[in-house]
C-alpha cells in the first residue's frame, strides 16, 4: 500500500504541475483561436457535418465516416460520461457542468482541425485503405519523427493503460452499492471483463469496427431515453439546476482559491476526459475513412465532440442534479449516479446504471484499444509480427484486470496525467500545423458553392509535398 501511494504522490505532483495552467490554457486557447478562424464553424457547419456523416465509401469494403466516427465515439462515450460527470459535480460543484461545455464547444473547432490533417497527411495501407493520426502528420508536417514516435508511446501509455484501467476500475466501483459487493468482487469483476476483452482483440481490429458500430448507437440512444425520463419526472428542478450551473461556473473566488479542484479544473479534466478534443486520439480514426475531402472526417469527427459532451453528459449532469440529492465529494462516481437514479426510479435505478456501465466500459476498452495498434506501427515502421502483437494484447488484457483492483485516486491520477502529455504535445503542434486544415476548409466551402460533391486535391490548397491520397 505505502509503494501505491508513492507512485499516485508522484503521478499526481506531475499530473498537478500539468494541469495547472498549462492543459486548461493551452485547450480554451487553442479551441478559442481555432474557433475564429474557422468562422465560428461548430455553429456555421453543424447541419452540415450531420449530412456529412450520412455519406458512404466508393469502395463497400473500406471504412464509411460513420464507422470511423463510431470507433472514437466508442472511445468518447464511455464511463466518463456517467463517472467521470459524476466525479466533476461531486468535486467541483455545479459550475463543472458549464465547463465541461466551454470545453466541447471550443474543443468542437480543435477536433475539425486535427481530424482532416489526419486524413490530409493519411498513409495507405497496401490493401488500399488507409491509416494515420498525429503522429504521422507530425512526421509529414513537421519533419521530426522522433516527436511523433514520443507521441505514439504516450498514446499507447494513455489508452492501453491510464484509460483501460481506469475504465475498468469505473466498471467495477459500479457495483459497490449492492449487498454481494464484497473484497473479491473488484478481482471477479477484472477477471470477467478480461477474459470478454481479450476474446474481441484477439479478433483483429476490423472486429473492433463491427462491434462498436452495432453497441454504441443502442447504448447511446437508451442511456439518453433513461436520463431523460428522469429529468421529466424531476422538470420542476431543472431551472435551479441551470441556475446554480451558471452560479457556480463563475465563482471566480472559488475558482482562484482552490483550483486544483476547482469547477473550472474539473470540467476541463472530466471535459478533456469524456471528449477528448484536442487531445490527438480522434485523429486515429478519421485517418481510416474513405472520404472524398478531408474536411468531411473533420466534420464528423467535431459532431462526435457534440454527442459526447453536449448529448450524453449533459443528460447525465441534469439526471443527477434534478433528483434533489446534493453532489458531496464522497459520492463522487458510480455511487452518486446510482443514489440519484435509485431517489427517482427506486432499485431498478441502480441496476440500470449497472448494466449501462458495463456496456459503456466494454466499448471503451476495444475503442481505446484499437488507437494502439496504429501506433505500435508506426513507432515499428512496420506491422507487427503476430508474436509480437499476440503478447502485447496479452499485457493489454492484464492491464484491464489489473485496473480493477485500483484505488480511486490512482486510476484517475494515472489517466489525467497521460491525457494531460498527449495535450501538451498536440496542441502546439496543431496550431502550427493548422493551415493546411483551414485552407481545406476554404477548398470544401468554395466548391459546396459551387454546387459540387467536394474533392480535395493537395495542389488546390497549394500542399507541394506528396501525399499518398491527394495527388
């Protein structure tokens, strides 16, 4: 226990200088400058990204923009949607609700940024489809691949294990309300969810696709049906839950006084958590889609942001924040969700929760897991051999049984400080990347003008250097 609580004193001293200022600044700085220079493009294209996300491939056999925006969804909406909320509010109050807002709607413009340089700088694969993320366009774009091997591994460390773990450990802290929850519970839970885990990666990856194609929309859709019943049913609440939202966003004494946990620092934390904009996660999957221009994925890829945070966490936040029972720190996760929603639908509350958590947590782990696999590639500049990648999936599936046996603070710190590196390394390099992605941009509106279906051609946008899609 003393060696545990070494290493979440050091996660969390790294993970704190982090965090404050420079992950909140460098995300509401980025999503601001991007926002403008887009031209206010969350709001300007919104109808148009979901018509976007409706088109299929040429090719039946290559990944549809929907597909690819159902594996970062699967990886988005997840356990931070109930959890991760939860822990916010019961942390910093009401105000992390309003932050976690700000946080997607400006993170909305740094998505579209940072997926259509993926699909700019995308890479094809010999069977014709494609590839990529951030650490190819920091290779292609800035010429320095040994930042883009740091990026790879630092995505690997958050998703395989900071992510992964704290997935699990969300997963399993879930049942710590009911009566059979005992000091077994956590390993037989881990064992459960490894073994499930383990039986779809060892699939191969166009599993993965198919998997969470058909999971996340059900769990979305039904979660959201849930959430809302209840926000119905406790309506007469919901005007002074707005109300303190707005009371507690702006508590700037608070804010400044304490700010590590703050309602500012928890909704950009659980914010950055839940819809991972800006982070360079995102990017991995919109590299695969068959699109005729880049700034379609980029589209999609912001409208993801949407659903996450201003869908399903919203949902979340106002099922809780009605039910009449204040958020207190000790609640925070799985326990405050299942206490609200138990003050509301009696017992089948808590077992809903349950069971969402269980469908949430699995579609987390494949999608999380599928961003490591792109990665290990390019840090290899090669495919892997299957040796190798059957004992890597081996450590990944001891890893999610491992994060089960967590404790609270250590899953967290681990996940916030990981996020935390990959923000620091993808903000930069996308603000100084980002005008290829704003002259696409520019390209896609002048030819919807013009009437057309839009087609990127690099010359277009006055992109010399050979691209492997584009030329």
């Amino acid at each position: 226990m003393n060696i545990i609580n070494a290493i979440d004193g050091v996660v969390n001293a790294i993970s704190g200088f982090l965090y404050d200022p420079w992950v909140p600044v460098f995300l509401l700085a980025a999503g601001l400058y991007f926002t403008i220079r887009t031209g206010l493009i969350q709001v300007r294209l919104f109808g148009e990204s979901i018509r976007v996300v409706t088109e299929k491939p040429k090719d039946d056999k290559a990944i549809s923009s929907f597909a690819a925006l159902m594996v970062s969804t699967a990886s988005r909406v997840g356990t931070g949607n109930i959890v991760g909320v939860s822990t916010a509010i019961c942390v910093g109050g009401y105000g992390a609700v309003f932050w976690m807002w700000v946080t997607a709607i400006l993170g909305g413009a740094s998505a579209f940024i940072e997926s259509t340089l993926a699909q700019i700088y995308k890479k094809r694969d010999k069977d014709g489809t494609s590839y990529g993320g951030p650490s190819y366009y920091i290779e292609s774009g800035l010429k320095q691949r040994w930042l883009g091997v740091i990026f790879a591994v630092v995505l690997i460390c958050t998703y395989a294990i900071g992510y992964n773990m704290l997935a699990s450990y969300n997963l399993q802290s879930s049942f710590s309300g009911f009566s059979f929850y005992g000091e077994t519970t956590p390993i037989i839970i881990g064992a459960i969810l490894a073994v499930l885990f383990a039986v779809c990666i060892l699939g191969g990856a166009k599993r993965l696709t198919n998997i969470t194609g058909v999971l996340v929309p059900i769990m979305g859709v039904i979660y959201i049906v849930v959430a809302l019943i209840v926000v119905i049913i406790n309506i007469k609440h919901v005007p002074g839950v707005f109300a303190n939202i707005f009371a507690g966003a702006f508590d700037f004494k608070a804010i400044f006084g304490g700010f590590a946990g703050s309602a500012m620092m928890q909704g950009i934390k659980r914010g950055l958590y839940s819809n991972e904009a800006g982070m360079g996660s995102a990017p991995n999957a919109a590299a695969t889609a068959d699109v005729s221009h880049p700034a379609k994925q980029g589209l999609v890829q912001m409208l993801s942001v949407f659903i996450d945070t201003l869908l399903i966490c919203t949902a979340t936040a106002l099922m809780c924040l009605s039910s009449g029972i204040a958020p207190e720190e000790s609640l925070q996760g799985a326990p405050y969700v299942q206490q609200t929603m138990a003050a509301t639908l009696g017992s089948f509350g808590p077992i809903f929760i349950a069971v969402a958590m269980c469908l949430f947590a699995f579609t987390t782990l494949i999608g999380n897991y599928y961003y490591c696999e792109g990665c290990l590639k390019y840090i290899l500049k090669r495919s892997p051999s299957q040796t190798f990648m059957t004992v890597f999936r081996l450590i990944a599936t001891a890893i999610v049984f491992v994060g089960a046996l967590l404790s609270a603070g250590l899953a967290w710190d681990t996940a916030d400080l990981f996020q935390a590196i990959m923000v620091v390394i993808n903000i930069p390099v996308i603000l100084l990347l980002g005008k290829p992605a704003l002259d696409a941009l520019k390209d896609y509106m002048k030819q919807r003008k013009e009437g057309k279906d839009p087609v990127f051609k690099a010359a277009d946008i006055g992109l010399k250097q050979e691209t492997d899609f584009w030329n």
